[in-house]
C-alpha cells in the first residue's frame, strides 16, 4: 500500500489568493473560511500542481488574481508549491505560471507572448516532460482523483464507468458461475450453444420482434385472400372439355385459309417472280465484275504504296534529328576546347622564378651558398614535373575532343547521304501511287450502268408483269379467307372466357392453399413465440440472480455505500445501470450532501484498497456533515464556519457583553473566523495573507 500524505501547500498569487500556506503535516485539518474565501481554491491549487486541471476537471479556467473592476492582474507569477512524504520519503513540487514579455532591439515596449510554466522536483529546476512523467510514475491521474474527491466518483464518471470499476473491484460472474448456482436455470447452458447472455438476448430479441409482426400481419394477409376468392368453384371438367372442341375447329379454319393462299397458281407465279429477281442480280454483277475486281487491286497496291512511304518518312525523320544532336554536341565539344587551347598557350609561355630565403629565420646568418643553390633546383624540377603533366593532360583532353568532333562529322555525312536517299525513295512512291491513281479513276468510269442494259431492263418488265398476275390472283382468295378469319375470331374470344373461368377456379384452389399454409404458420409461430417467451423469461431470471449475486458481491465490500446495476423498465425488461444509494435514496435524487460525502468516503475506502493508494482526501462544504465516517488516510475538510446569528442565545449575549455591542461582536466573529484559516489537529492555525 503506497501512503502519500500532504505536508504542506503554499498558494501564492492563485485565483485570488495572494499568500496562503497550508500546515497539515500529514494529518487531518480542518480549513474555514465563508463562502468565496478560497476553500475550494485550495484544492483547485492542489489538482493544477500535479495535472493542471482545477476541481472540475477543466484545464481552461482563470487562476490569476483579478482587479475589483474584473481585469487580469499583470506581471504577477502564479505559484502552487507542496511537500508530501511518500512511504515516509519527503518530495516537493513546485510549479510557477508567468507572463512571457519580450523587448525586440530598437523596440521602446514590450511584446507579450503568451504564459509559461516552469517545474521544479525537491528545488530542481526541471522540464515539463520529466516532470509529468514523475507524477505518472508516482501514480495514475484518474485513480488520484476517485481517492482525493468524495464526489468524483459518482459525478465526474458516466454509469458505463462506474459499473466497469465495481466490477474490476470485485471480479465480474461468469455466465456458468450464475447458472451454476441455481436449479432453474441449467436449461440456458443448452439454449445458450456457447455464446454469451448478451449476445443470446438480442438474437431472442430481433427473433421475438420477427415473430410478433409476422403474427400480426398473418390475418390481414387471410383476410386479404379470403375478400379475392370467387363466389362458387367452376366445373373444370366440363370447360376444359368445350375448349378442346374450340381448338379443333380453330385448327381446322386455319388449314382451310393456308389450302386457299398457297393456291398452284399463285405458288407458281411467285416462284416465277424469284427466279427474275435472281436473273436481274446475276446481269448486273456480270456487267460490273470485271472493272470492279481490277479496281480493287488497283486500291490494294495504293495502300501498300502509301504504308511504304510511312516507314521510309520515319526513316529520313529519325535521320535528321539524329544530325540535329550530332551538331549540338559538335558545338559543345568546340566550346570546351577553346579554354583548353587559351590554359595551354598560357603554360607554355610560362618560365621559372625562384626567389629563395638566404638568411636564416633563427640565428639571422646567410645561409651556405649549396643549400640556397639545392632548393633552387629542387624547385625547377618541381615546377617542370608539374608543367609538363598539365600540358600533357590538355593535349589527352584536346585529341579527345577532336576526335569525337571528327566522329560527329563522320556520323553527319552518313547521315546526310541517308536523308538524301530516303528522300529520293519518298519521292519515287509518290510518283508511283499518282499513277495508280490514275489508273483507279479510268477503271471506275468503265464500270457499266446495269440499267442501260437492254437485256436487264427486258428483265424488269417481266418483273413488273408477274407481280400484276399475282395481285389479281390473291385479290380472289382474300374474300374467301376474309370469311373463315371471321368465324377463327369468334371460336377465339369463346376459347378465351373459358380459360379465363380456368385461370379462376385455379385461382380459387391456389388461394385456399395458401390459407391453410397461413394458418400453418400461424400456429407454428405461436408455438416460436411461446418457445423465445421461455428463454427470456429465463435470461431475464438469470440477470436477475446474476444482479443479487452481483450485488451482494459488490454491496459487501462497502460499509454504507449500496448499488443498483439494473432497473425495470415498465415493459418488465431489466436494463443496467450503476446508480449509487444511500438507506435506499439514489445519489443523484433526493440524496442530501452529508450522505453524499459519507457514502464518497466509503467508496474512497474501497478504492483505495483496491488500488493499493493511500492519498490525501479533499472534503468540500464538510459543514454538511455532523460526523464524518472514520477513514485511515489524511482528511483535509473544507468547512463555512457557523454564522455568528445562528449561535445559541447566551453565547451571542456573552459576546456582546465582551464586545460592548452586537454589533462589534459580530465584527470581531467574522474578523476571526469568516477569514479563510486551519485548524490540525495540534490546534496550531494557519490564515490567509
């Protein structure tokens, strides 16, 4: 178990609050003061030194001390510093917030930048990061703010979170734990097929939800059928056997007009006027076979011309681009040259000179005539080893630009005769498909009209002549088949109002099919509905077992604090929650502060165990409560002292006596007590500055 206990918590300049010190000393205190005197700013200090949030849980609130007019004091620093003994080892914390103004060179004011904080550990001046990361280390955020707030656990966290704590605290109940532990429910282990309660209760749910509108939309659908169904079923029989009758003489009609239009006359007329029509198609492709078949080769050559000069044209581009480069490079090649030739004339005109030290730097006496002559002709040849290599390295680059010049020239020549030659076979082409062209037009105006054809337009007349014949003939035979038409229209329409009393009947029998299948259904959905009606009646009987076996587990754990985790709705489905009671009174309605505060020091309690923490408990408006429940950590309770009217009687007539007036007594009460000040239990106080 980790203790951490608050020694001291110094206020300096924060919201407020010009100088304030705390003395617990590791022990309960009690802090009066009246309303807006700074109580809860003492431990809005205390959460912004560790997290930098106030005891709302925002990070955006006000801590600088306002002017009476409601402006930010400026150019004042922020300061919270505490001392805390953990498992009995001291650590300070100090943390300060400043403005950030900045004077820029030739600038006569300064610029404001924003506000900065700096972080000291034991007196060390330390980073931001190091510093979060030593709180981290010493312990988690939200786990120190359920251990120092009575009230954060019920009203800082949802109820999905509240239960998820319960539940770490005491261990959740696995689905065969519950089933386990009562008779009535081994049926689930079966209906369950290894899933989960939850996942098993909403697929009940979605089934039992199907079920339902299905059973209320199948009479409807009965009814539906029933108010469609004709009067009296039909004899199928008997019309099934008239329409066989209609069909046979329908049949009969029908051969009687095919006997009339294929007449021998008229078939052999119309075979006639085929046999004319092939003859007219075979005269005019025998007039216009010959020049069309040598058009068409006249046309292929075209195109194989034209295909040909394509492939020579890319040939000859290809050709002049490449000259194109060939040049450029040329023009490059000569142009780092020219430098090279100007370092080199430049070199060779160059001559040795040699100025030599003849005295002595050290001792300040001429030197030997032999040493100044050797370093002479040390550097002659140093110079001449030099010269010489520069001037062979120009002549390598020089030959080697001038044979890539003479390549490049050598390349443009071939290239050149390329273009030429190409150009020469384009030309050659064009010349031939101007020929073929020619060629092409006299061999379309050759192609013969087939209609100035003596023998094709004697064709056409006789063409002319049968389709006459024909008509004459047909005009005959459409009288006697109007007729039979007639009578077949008539067999038809009767054939029709009898299928039509068949399609009915079938109707009639198909409909009460699917009524009986409704009923089926119906029925058979009852018996579902009965069958999902069981297995929610027992996953709600296991909720209900698993919620008093949940809360028995979890409610004794607690001294006064209770727990509801599920609620009835008024359709009798059980739904959860996690709603804190007290004596039976939810936290959130009807529950008065001093049961709120005992029942959060109890759940502090509880947590703290669990969490293996032992931290400083801030208890605000503890004016509430006649007798806090006793707690084995640090209490710091926050207290509005008793207003000096609400005093007893002979107290107030005591005072007054003292004081010389009610008037004075009440001044000198509040002079004292309605500051904000401490009270340890060694009696010792502490009182704002």
């Amino acid at each position: 178990m980790k203790d951490i206990k608050l020694i001291n918590l110094k206020l300096r300049n924060f919201k407020g609050v010009k100088e304030f010190e705390l003395n617990a000393n590791g022990h309960d205190v009690q802090v009066f003061g009246d309303n807006a005197t700074g109580k809860t700013t003492l431990y809005d200090a205390f959460l912004w030194l560790l997290f930098n949030k106030d005891s709302q849980n925002k990070t955006k609130f006000s801590l600088k001390t306002l002017t009476p007019d409601g402006q930010e004091m400026n150019n004042l620093e922020h300061e919270v510093e505490a001392s805390f003994l953990v498992d009995g080892q001291p650590l300070s914390l100090k943390k300060v917030h400043y403005e950030d103004w900045t004077q820029k060179r030739n600038a006569l004011e300064k610029t404001f930048k924003g506000h900065k904080n700096d972080y000291f550990i034991d007196d060390v001046p330390t980073p931001e990061s190091q510093y979060k990361k030593a709180i981290e280390t010493l312990i988690d955020e939200e786990v120190f703010k359920l251990l120092t707030s009575p009230t954060y656990f019920n009203e800082q966290f949802k109820w999905e979170k509240r239960r998820e704590i319960l539940l770490k605290i005491t261990g959740d109940l696995t689905d065969e734990e519950v089933i386990n532990a009562n008779e009535t429910l081994q049926e689930l282990t079966g209906i369950l097929n290894g899933k989960k309660i939850e996942d098993r209760k909403k697929i009940i749910a979605a089934k039992k939800k199907k079920i339902n509108e299905e059973i209320k939309n199948i009479p409807t659908r009965i009814s539906e059928i029933k108010n469609m169904l004709p009067e009296e079923k039909n004899d199928v029989a008997s019309i099934e056997g008239k329409i066989t009758v209609l069909e046979k003489e329908i049949d009969e009609h029908v051969t009687q007009i095919n006997s009339i239009q294929n007449g021998t006359a008229i078939v052999g007329k119309q075979q006639e006027l085929q046999q004319v029509v092939l003859d007219l198609e075979s005269i005019k492709r025998e007039l216009e076979s010959e020049s069309v078949e040598k058009a068409n080769k006249v046309m292929t050559k075209i195109h194989e011309e034209q295909s040909n000069i394509s492939i020579i044209t890319r040939k000859k581009e290809d050709a002049e681009h490449q000259i194109k480069r060939n040049k450029e490079e040329y023009e490059t090649t000569e142009k780092r040259l020219v430098p090279l030739r100007e370092e080199y004339n430049v070199l060779v005109a160059t001559e040795f000179t040699h100025e030599v030290e003849c005295v002595c730097p050290t001792c300040e006496q001429e030197l030997p005539s032999d040493q100044v002559e050797a370093a002479k002709e040390k550097a002659l040849v140093a110079f001449n080893l030099k010269k010489a290599q520069r001037l062979e390295e120009i002549q390598a680059s020089g030959k080697a630009g001038d044979k890539k010049k003479t390549e490049l020239l050598e390349q443009n020549e071939k290239l050149s005769a390329t273009v030429k030659a190409t150009q020469a076979s384009i030309e050659q082409k064009d010349n031939v498909i101007f020929r073929l062209e020619e060629e092409l037009e006299s061999l379309r105006a050759a192609v013969k009209d087939a209609r100035q054809d003596a023998k094709y337009q004697s064709k056409l007349q006789e063409q002319e002549k049968l389709k006459e014949v024909i008509k004459s003939l047909q005009e005959d035979a459409e009288t006697a088949v109007a007729g039979i038409e007639s009578a077949i229209a008539t067999l038809r329409a009767k054939r029709n109002e009898l299928n039509q009393q068949v399609a009915q009947h079938n109707h009639f029998v198909a409909s009460l099919k699917r009524i009986a299948e409704l009923e089926a259904q119906q029925e058979q959905l009852a018996k579902d509905f009965e069958e999902v009606e069981k297995e929610l009646f027992l996953i709600e009987e296991f909720t209900r077992i698993k919620v008093e076996m949940l809360d028995e587990k979890i409610n004794s754990k607690f001294k006064v604090a209770r727990f509801k985790l599920t609620h009835k709705q008024v359709d009798g489905t059980l739904v959860d929650v996690c709603e804190t009671t007290y004596n039976g009174v939810p936290y959130g309605s009807g529950l008065n502060n001093a049961a709120k505060i005992n029942v959060g020091l109890d759940i502090i309690q509880t947590l703290s165990e669990h969490y293996g923490f032992r931290v400083p408990i801030f208890v605000d408006n503890a004016e509430a409560v006649t007798q806090l429940i006793e707690m084995d950590t640090q209490v710091i309770s926050l207290i509005v002292p008793q207003s000096f009217g609400k005093f007893p009687k002979e107290i107030v007539e005591a005072l007054v006596s003292i004081h010389g007036s009610y008037e004075q007594a009440e001044a000198e009460w509040k002079n004292k007590y309605g500051q904000l000040r401490v009270e340890s239990q060694s009696g010792k106080e502490s009182e704002v500055a």
